[in-house]
C-alpha cells in the first residue's frame, strides 16, 4: 500500500522543467542574417548587391549574387550564438 503510493507520488511530479532550464537565447543579430543548413554549417547572403550597382562591375555582381557558407571558425561560433539552428 504505501509503495504504491509512493509510486503514483512519484509520478505526479514533473521533472521536464528542470531538465529543461534554461532556455537558451538565440542572438537576435545572427538570426536575421544567418541560417543553418544540414551539414551543420551555416549561409548567408552577401552585402552590397542590392543598390548603387552601376559603379560595380557585372563579376562583382555576380559575385555578391552568390551564397556565402561559414567558415570552420565562424560555425563555431554562431552554433554558440544560434543554440536551436535558426
């Protein structure tokens, strides 16, 4: 009798809060430039390729056109500042 009621006592209590806690806080800055992709790296796009093109020559364009991927050192990095990917 008093296992039993110790087992559904057990029972009542949540632990998934405190496994849980804290949350962490994804950086605000890096959310809006950066996404993750499935190899564990990140993309972005470049600056500069969205006005005052005419001084630009049309390989810089393409160029600025292209994704960027985060180097080994960034993706260290933005794993920290990006804990849940995006």
């Amino acid at each position: 009798m008093f296992l039993q009621r110790l087992l559904s006592m057990a029972r009542s209590f949540s632990t998934t809060a405190v496994a849980n806690f804290p949350k962490l806080k994804s950086h605000s800055g890096a959310k809006k430039r950066w996404r993750a992709i499935a190899n564990g790296r990140f993309k972005r796009a470049h600056a500069g390729h969205a006005h005052l093109n005419v001084t630009k020559r049309p390989g810089r364009k393409n160029h600025l056109g292209e994704t960027a991927y985060s180097s080994s050192t960034q993706t260290s990095v933005l794993k920290k500042l990006l804990p849940y990917g995006n």
